[in-house]
C-alpha cells in the first residue's frame, strides 16, 4: 500500500473513532468552521457543485455528489476531506433516536460572532434529542442561557429545536434554525447566526442539480430557500414578522452568485397586507414602503493559482432599491487561500466588513450613517432579542480579520484569529446598540476543538486592548463548549 493511501485510510479510521458526538440532521449545519472548510475544499477542486453559500446544506446534494465522482488524480488534502464529509453525512443521516448534552460557559460574551461563534450569552445548557427516519427528521433542543451569570437573567432555549420533512424535491421545516447567508467565514451581512434562531417555517431544494429547462440551463447548479419568522420576546414593536429569500447559483466553474430580500413586515402600528406589500419594492422619502426590506447580493469565484485553492468573495446589503442612486449600501470584501501544510491544508483568511453604509452602492466616500440596521418605521430594527441579524458589530461599524485554520490527522481542529474592529461612528450617536460611543479595539483569538469518543470539547481564549463602554482596558476571556453523546 503506497504511504498516501495508508495515511489516508489511517485518517478515515481516526475519524470514525474520534468523531463528536453527531446529531442526527438532514442538513449540514453552520457553525463548524472544519465541516465549511472540507466543503469549501471539496467545490474548489470539481468533486462537488459550487453552492456553499446558503448555510444549512442539505445533505443529499452533497452526498450525491461525492459518490458520483471519481477522486482518482486528486491531493491527498481533497480525498481526505471528502473521506471525512462523507462520515460526518453518514452519521448525521443514520435511522433512529440519539442523545446528547451540551455545555457553554466563559466570564465574558464574545464581541465578534463569527460562522462558529459558540456561547451568545456567560453561559448556556441544553439536552439535545435527534430523530431520524428517513424522509422525517426532528429536533427538540431544550435549554438555558444566561447573559450574566451575576445578573440572573436566565431564559428557556428551545434553539436549533426542528421539525423536517421531505417532499419530492423538497425540504419544509419548521422551528428554530440558525442560517448564514453569504461567502463570508467573519461575517454575513443580512442574515447569519449572531442573533439566537426566531421561530420560523421554511422550505428549501433538497438537491442543487442544474435546471432541465433549455431557458435556465445556463444557471448550472442551484439552490433555493424562503422562510417567514416570528419575531417574539421582548420588543419596542410587537407582532413583528420576518421573511427571508435566497436564491444562489453557479453558473460557471468556480463562482456563485447569490441574491437574498429579507423583510420585516406587520407589526404593531403597520398595516398587515403581506403579498401586497411583499411585491412593493418602491422606497423614497416621500412615499415610503410599509416595510423594512434588505437586498443583498454577493459573489465569489474559487480558482487554483499553480496547486493551492484561492477564493476571492464580495457582498453588499441595500437598505433600498435603486442600488445606482440611492441604496445604502453595506460592504464586505474576503479572500481565502488554502495551503498544504500535511494531509490537511492550513486555510489562511483576510475579511473587511464596513456597515457605514454608502449612498449608491459603489459611491465610496459619500456615506450614509445610522441606516444600516436600524429603520425609522421599525424601531427595533434588524435584531432580535438584543443582536443583530446580520454583521456582529451592528451599524457603522468597520472590522477587519485575519484567520488561519486547520485540523490534524485525529481530528482536532486549531484556530488563530485577529480583530481590529471600530464599532460605531461619531456621525450617529446612539445608533449602534453596543456602545453608545466610538470604539476601537484590537481582538486575538486562539481556540481548539478536541473530540474523543462521542465527546467534543471547543476551548477559546481571547485578549483585547479595549472594551466596550462603560468599560475600559485590557481584557481577557476564556469560553469553553461541551458536547456529550449520550
């Protein structure tokens, strides 16, 4: 056996004995920065379709994928990742009932929520109950959390709690998902999982195969997804509703495109027409919509400069519609490299996200301040339950973030991460919900992921030069997350 093969087959051994504790789950869920990587991996080199932007994924597709190509002439990095994919989709997909228990706890909450943030609060607990059968999967996820371990201010979390089945080409669920919504690994601009999952009910593609029809065949490979959301708890605006469309495709090697509208709709004070007013895409001063809408639009293009895998990605949010003269406009900008560094690739990541929204979308300098997340019509703007929806560091905001990552042979996982944030503008006092003044704050993150037999355990720390007033000063941090199969 040549030594590529052994240490391949070695890995694939490792993987299956030292894997977490995996739930039981139809999609591929955000929030494993590894599981994103080997996909991301996996697209860039052809062994799968390029829709990796519209998380959660639906596993069939991607299994689909991988048993119908060949890996014959690919890396040892490609066939291990696909080696490694493909257990994680076996075990989430097995028939039947499983367990687990999961723990977060640390002495201060995270200032940048990135695609695996863990804890949203000091400290949070929860027992987790799969079910799998087939065409049905569900979910019930009951917990707690605590924003202040002093402050007693524990609440129920039924998050990440769901019902799914399939139809024909079809996904519907309903309950308490967590989405990210564009190419960014730091950050996405209208919709990721920085703020907990509201209620909802959704429908997605079960598979992202390209269109029979002549007209649409040029699309290549899609995905679709729509949803609509409660915005409970407490608010400024009650009976507040959310919805939420994306459609992504790939229309050629190596990019996708995706378009996304979010809307809040109804609420307290507003009249409550929404297929008429979800079809009113006009928005001026003088005859303003009954709602508060979100366009987005990002892009991204995987190539390969000599043998290392490069991805370069862009988003931009529209607070209205008219993107070439009057938008407010949010920026994001990224690219990735992944270089060989043994039988895993180390994944290196810059990423500049600007919430100081510009007037049309490519009006750089002539700015927009306070507009982002935030709406005159709805005073709670794009948050729910105290966070932001999209960008961690809410409106007029400016971080830029370094990211190196990778994995050993057994499975454990190493992260390095640099922030340099400025959250908040003095242009619009008030307007970002975490600091009532300008910050700058410099942030660094190291955390590592250790699983063994049916238990994984995420240790981070964190040391920043500044802090959120009224606070002042270095700070340190320390946030560890337990998961145990049961």
């Amino acid at each position: 056996m040549k030594k590529g093969n052994w240490r391949l087959g070695l890995g694939m051994a490792g993987l299956l004995l030292l894997a977490g504790p995996a739930a039981a789950s139809p999609w591929a869920e955000a929030g494993d920065n590894q599981l994103r990587g080997d996909i991301e991996l996996l697209a860039a080199a052809g062994v799968i379709d390029g829709i990796t932007t519209q998380w959660p994924l639906p596993w069939q597709g991607i299994v689909r994928s991988l048993q119908n190509r060949t890996l014959n002439g690919q890396p040892e990095s490609v066939r291990a990742a696909a080696a490694r994919v493909m257990a994680r989709a076996r075990a989430e997909n097995q028939s039947g009932l499983s367990a687990s228990l999961s723990l977060d706890g640390g002495n201060r909450t995270a200032l940048i929520y990135g695609f695996d943030g863990m804890g949203r609060g000091q400290g949070q607990a929860r027992f987790i109950l799969d079910f799998n059968s087939g065409d049905t999967a569900a979910r019930m996820a009951l917990g707690a959390i605590t924003g202040n371990f002093r402050g007693r201010t524990t609440k129920l979390m039924p998050d990440e709690s769901y019902l799914a089945e399939k139809f024909g080409p079809v996904l519907l669920y309903g309950g308490w998902m967590s989405h990210w919504w564009g190419p960014g690994w730091v950050s996405a601009l209208s919709l990721s999982n920085n703020a907990r999952p509201m209620p909802q009910l959704g429908i997605e593609r079960l598979e992202t195969t390209a269109s029979r029809w002549p007209v649409l065949r040029w699309l290549g490979p899609w995905q679709a997804e729509f949803l609509v959301g409660m915005m409970d708890g407490p608010r400024i605006q009650s009976d507040t509703f959310y919805n939420g469309l994306r459609f992504t495709f790939n229309p050629a090697p190596g990019l996708e495109i995706g378009l996304a509208r979010t809307q809040m709709f109804c609420g307290q004070g507003h009249p409550c027409v929404p297929v008429r007013d979800y079809f009113s895409f006009g928005n001026t001063n003088t005859a303003p919509n009954n709602t508060n809408d979100q366009g987005l639009f990002d892009i991204k293009y995987s190539t390969r400069i000599g043998t290392l895998p490069v991805q370069v990605y862009a988003q931009m949010m529209n607070e209205d519609s008219s993107p070439f003269v009057h938008s407010d406009t949010s920026h994001l900008f990224g690219a990735s490299i992944f270089l060989p560094a043994g039988v895993n690739p180390l994944r290196l990541t810059a990423e500049y996200t600007d919430s100081v929204s510009t007037v049309d979308m490519f009006s750089f300098g002539d700015e927009a301040y306070g507009v982002s997340y935030t709406n005159t019509g709805y005073p709670d703007g794009m948050r729910y339950r105290g966070r932001t929806i999209g960008f961690s560091l809410d409106n007029d905001s400016h971080l830029f973030s370094l990211q190196g990552a990778w994995s050993d042979p057994g499975g454990r996982q190493y992260q390095l991460s640099f922030h340099h944030a400025k959250v908040g503008d003095g242009h619009s006092p008030g307007a970002n919900i975490l600091s009532p003044v300008p910050q700058t704050i410099n942030l660094g993150e190291a955390k590592v992921t250790i699983p063994f037999r049916g238990i994984s355990l995420a240790l981070a720390g964190r040391l920043q030069d500044e802090q959120l007033r009224p606070h002042r000063g270095v700070a340190a941090s320390l946030e560890a997350a337990l998961r145990i199969g049961l």
